[in-house]
C-alpha cells in the first residue's frame, strides 16, 4: 500500500485547495489498501511540520517521503510521484 499525506494550512490557501481536490481526484479510483489518502490542515499538521521539516504548503508526502512542498504540481507529478512510491497506476 501506499500512502499519500496531503498537508495544508488553516485557512487553505489557493495550492492548498488545488492539490487536496487533485489528491481526491487521483486517489478515487483505487481500493483503501492500495492508496491511503491522508489530508491534514492547520494543527492537525503541525506535527507533520515538525517531523519532515516542512517549511511551506502545500505539501505531499508519500510514503513517509516529502515529494512537493509550496506548490500545487501537475496531475502527472503527482502519479510519478505515487508511481516511484510503489503505485501501479490506474
């Protein structure tokens, strides 16, 4: 399986909005135990921050690793990233 973190500020700015409604978009076609979507905003990502040195939002984390931090990437970003991750893309 692999996980997608999506990590957003409080309010959301512009990117921030962009890439959870692109992260939704991507992850709909899959089964809960081929991609886990995950979206934290505001405190609830502090703690993410903090544990992968994230200094700007957006943010997307997969697997563990940061993969785009302060912008909202292409759809096709996006899948490379999820694919060098371990995701057979649909």
């Amino acid at each position: 399986m692999v996980k997608l973190e999506i990590l957003s500020g409080d309010p959301p700015c512009p990117g921030c909005l962009a890439i959870i409604a692109l992260a939704k978009r991507i992850s709909a076609p899959y089964d809960p135990d081929e991609l886990e979507l995950a979206i934290y905003e505001g405190e609830a990502a502090l703690p993410l921050f903090e544990q992968y040195r994230i200094d700007c939002v957006p943010a997307a984390v997969v697997n563990g690793a940061i993969r785009i931090e302060g912008m909202c990437p292409s759809e096709a970003t996006l899948n490379n990233a999820l694919r060098e991750g371990g995701l057979c893309l649909k």
